[in-house]
C-alpha cells in the first residue's frame, strides 16, 4: 500500500511537538528522545518522516553550535593512521628519510611541507589533503 502526504497529518504532528530551534541541553535530549522514539517505530507514515528529519536537523545543528569538532592537524591525522596500522615512529623512517623528520613532524608538531605529505599519503594511500594544514591550494 501507498501512502500519501497527507497535511493535516503532518500540521498535526507539529502543533503537537511544535518543534523550534533547540536551546539548551534539556530540549537537545526532548529532542533526541522524540527523534529515537520516532526512528525504532517499525512503520513511520510519510508524515512522520518528515517530522523526523526536522528533528535530527535541528538536533544536529545545536550539536554543531555546542560540540563543534575541533579539526585535527597533520601529527594527529599521522598519529590516527599509525595507530590504525598498529605502527611507531621508527616505521616512518624509510618514508621520511630520517629520525629527525619523523621527530618533528610527530613530537613537536609543525606543519608537513609539502613533498613530505606526498610520501606520507602515498604510503597510507589516502588524500594528500589529509596532511596540508590551513592550505586552500590544491596540489
């Protein structure tokens, strides 16, 4: 069976929760809770749908305004893929080409220069932009 949008039912879900946007803690977990009592339902109407993806949109964007998520720089990006690939710093050497590269890169941090991010993308096989800090330029 077909279900069509039907307005009155959706205006009826919003006169009822009135959703707006979310501005403390305790309307963000209202919210949530709404949001995971409307999404574990085995059959939502098209209604309900909607009214579930208003909510996640306003969920996410007061979680945007209050968690942001700080962006990670190239040390901690190396520092992930490493530990992902159960690696130290003395794997990095033959990429790097010495001790002292890796050492600066990964103990005091300071910004790849540009052929070094080439080596270190090639051996991950990811994206060299992963590795250019706050550069606008694609290389």
């Amino acid at each position: 069976m077909i279900h069509t949008f039907d307005a009155k039912s959706y205006t009826d879900l919003l006169v009822r929760y009135q959703p707006k946007p979310i501005a403390n803690e305790a309307e963000n977990d209202a919210a949530i809770a709404l949001a995971c009592e409307l999404e574990h339902r085995p059959v939502r109407s098209p209604e309900e749908d909607l009214f579930l993806e208003l909510l996640i949109t306003l969920i996410e964007k007061f979680e945007a305004e209050n968690y942001p998520i700080p962006a990670g720089n190239s040390a901690s990006m190396l520092q992930h893929l490493m530990d992902a690939r159960n690696l130290d710093k003395s794997d990095l050497i033959p990429v790097l080409g010495t001790q002292t590269k890796v050492e600066e890169i990964m103990v005091n941090p300071r910004a790849m220069e540009i052929d070094e991010a080439r080596k270190i993308a090639d051996f991950f096989q990811v994206d060299l932009s992963l590795f250019l800090e706050s550069r606008s330029q694609h290389i």
